[in-house]
C-alpha cells in the first residue's frame, strides 16, 4: 500500500464530507436569508415610504407563482412524470429565490410597513402573518435540503422531507399572497 492509499478517503467518507459541506452552506444560506430580512425590516429609517413601490405587486405574483409551481410539482410527482416534476421544483425554487431578492429590495426602500386596515382585521391579519414569518424562516434550510437531497439522488430521503417541506412552503406562498391582499388593498 502506497502513502497515497493510505491517505485517500473512501467512499462514505467522502459523502460524508460532501453531505457536511451541504449542510454548513444551507446554514450560511439560511443565516443570510433571516439575518438579511431582518435587517431590511428592523433597521430604522428617517420615514415610512409605504405604498411607493410596485415591487409588492411583484411580490405577491412570485409568491402565487411559486404556490402554483409547487401544487402543480405535486401532481406530476404522484403521476410519476419525475422530469417534469423536477422543472417545477426548480422554476418554484427559482420563483421564490426572485421573491427574496424583490422583497429585500423592497423592504430595503420602506422599512416595516404598517397594518392599514380596520382594527377587526387585525387579528386576522397577524393570525396569518406570524405563522407566516416563522414557517418562512424554516422554509429556507427544508427547501434547500430537499432539493439537495434530489439533486445527490437521495431520492429516499428527499421524499421523506419533502413530505414536510411541501405543506410548509405552500402555506409560505399563499399566506404571502394574503397578507399582501390585507397590507395594500384594506384600508387605503
């Protein structure tokens, strides 16, 4: 056996190696997402510009895309056409990634924008929103590791977490799409 043998890793080491490295970079992904967001949210700024953007409108199509994309991945996946299924997933990744960015840029410009609407739609609206936040923050790290799993062909795995990832990620696009509806067309 050379010294080269010797120091070669095999097989699962190197998986496991690969699988560590995944798992880090969703983290820092992750980390960035929900550090990024609240920056753009919470930082103070001189004044509110509510309602000075049509990235909203952006945002709230993204968010229905992607819903649609993800209900449409689902029924190809249970008809078994995996290939389209798999271009589903990715263009409801790729709508959601462009929501990101739209929304960052937005809330960049505006800050937190406050409720307008009526005070009995308050608890309605922060009923979604909250759940909303927090299943979006998880989202993140499912998604980009279901999607990891795939793409390694992990596929016993992927279904696995996908099985809580889908739920998960639906709930994010559509309550997006709702409080939008609730935070620019109630109230103004």
């Amino acid at each position: 056996m050379t010294e080269t043998d010797h120091l070669a890793p095999n097989a699962s080491e190197a998986a496991a190696a690969t699988e560590r490295l995944a798992a880090w970079v969703i983290g820092a992904l992750t980390a960035i997402v929900i550090g990024g967001v609240a920056i753009v949210i919470y930082v103070p700024r001189g004044a509110h510009a509510g309602g000075s953007s049509w990235l909203p409108e952006i945002n709230a199509s993204l968010n229905g895309t992607a819903a649609v994309l993800l209900g449409t991945g689902y029924v190809f996946i249970r008809r078994r056409r995996i290939a389209a299924h798999r271009t589903c997933m990715i263009a409801a990744f790729a709508a959601s990634s462009l929501f990101l960015i739209t929304y960052l840029i937005h809330h960049a410009r505006v800050g937190s924008v406050p409720f307008p609407g009526a005070a009995w739609l308050r608890p309605v609206y922060f009923g979604l929103l909250i759940p909303h936040i927090v299943l979006a923050a998880c989202v993140v790290p499912l998604a980009l590791t279901t999607i990891h799993r795939a793409w390694r062909g992990r596929f016993d795995r992927h279904r696995r977490l996908a099985r809580v990832t889908l739920p998960i990620w639906l709930y994010v696009s559509i309550s997006g799409v709702l409080v939008y509806v609730l935070l620019y067309h109630t109230g103004r």
